[in-house]
C-alpha cells in the first residue's frame, strides 16, 4: 500500500515540475548533482572520485547519498562540504526526503543531474524526478527511462562502468 501510495503522490507532483532541459558538453556544465546509494563504502569512494573529476573539469559539484545503518550505533558517514548524506531518520512515512537541506537541492536549478542510484532506492528516485536540473543522465532502466534526458544502457548494477560512459557521452555532446 506504501509503494502504491509513494508512486501515486510521485507521478502528480513529476507531471507537475517545469524544468527547461538544456544539453551541453561537460566543459559547458558549471553545477551538478550527484545522487547516489551511498550505504557501499567502495562506492561511497567511486562516486567521491568521479566528483573529484568533474571539479576538475570545472564543475561545482553537490551530491546526496542515501545512507542505511547497518545497526542502530552504526553513525554513518558525516556531511561535509558538497557532499550531504541522507538518513532514514530524515525521511516521512512515504519515504520522501523532510529536511530543509534536500527540499533547497531539489529545487536548485542544476545544470547537470547524475543518477548513479543502481538500488532502485525511492527516496533517490523522488530527488531525481522532483529535481529542477537542466539536463539529467542515468542508467537507462527503471525510473530512469522516464525521468532523465540521457539515459545510458548497460549491463546491471556496474557503477565504474555507468561513470566511465557517462563521461564518454558527455564530452562527446556538441562536438
């Protein structure tokens, strides 16, 4: 019944949202928003990484992971400067996102959004159809057929792999 629910409230606030989409090549993009499951330690430092890249490319880069305790002292990672972890404690009865400091992603207008939530997590899945970004990419299965402008097809949950083609494809747009 939750499920039904969460997507029902979804679909009408996704339908919605007015976003202007805008394509660019990656030295065009000046912002972007990683959103990502960031309960995996190794993947917690891929996607650390592949930020580290982007800025270097010239991108001011924010990203949201969603955390979930392994046990009830496990803390979790703490937020830092452009990197704010998401926990189940900040999320209502639907699981949608209820602090202040998500609601102000959501609504900032990124000029990039990666989606590198391989889970299928809800939460991460609402940020990313609710987001104002001009131009989103993600793995092309899922919500992601529906909800970001370039999707990338492979094979199932290889984070390296979706990283390195969406670098590919995004320096390859408008050359």
């Amino acid at each position: 019944m939750v499920k039904f629910l969460q997507q029902i409230i979804l679909k009408r606030k996704f339908k919605s949202l007015k976003r202007k989409v805008k394509v660019a090549n990656l030295k065009l993009f000046k912002s972007a928003l990683i959103v990502y499951n960031a309960t995996n330690p190794e993947e917690d430092k891929i996607v650390r990484q592949f930020s580290r890249f982007l800025k270097e490319e010239g991108v001011k880069v924010e990203s949201i992971g969603y955390y979930k305790k392994k046990n009830k002292k496990d803390e979790g990672p703490q937020d830092e400067l452009g990197y704010y972890y998401l926990k189940k404690e900040e999320l209502n009865w639907l699981h949608f996102p209820n602090t202040n400091a998500v609601k102000k992603k959501i609504a900032t207008e990124y000029n990039l959004l990666l989606d590198l939530n391989l889970s299928g997590n809800f939460c991460l899945q609402m940020i990313s159809s609710l987001s104002k970004a001009t131009f989103k990419v993600g793995r092309a299965s899922g919500y992601q057929k529906d909800v970001c402008d370039l999707t990338i097809s492979m094979p199932k949950g290889n984070l390296t792999e979706l990283i390195e083609q969406m670098k590919v494809y995004l320096q390859m747009i408008n050359k």
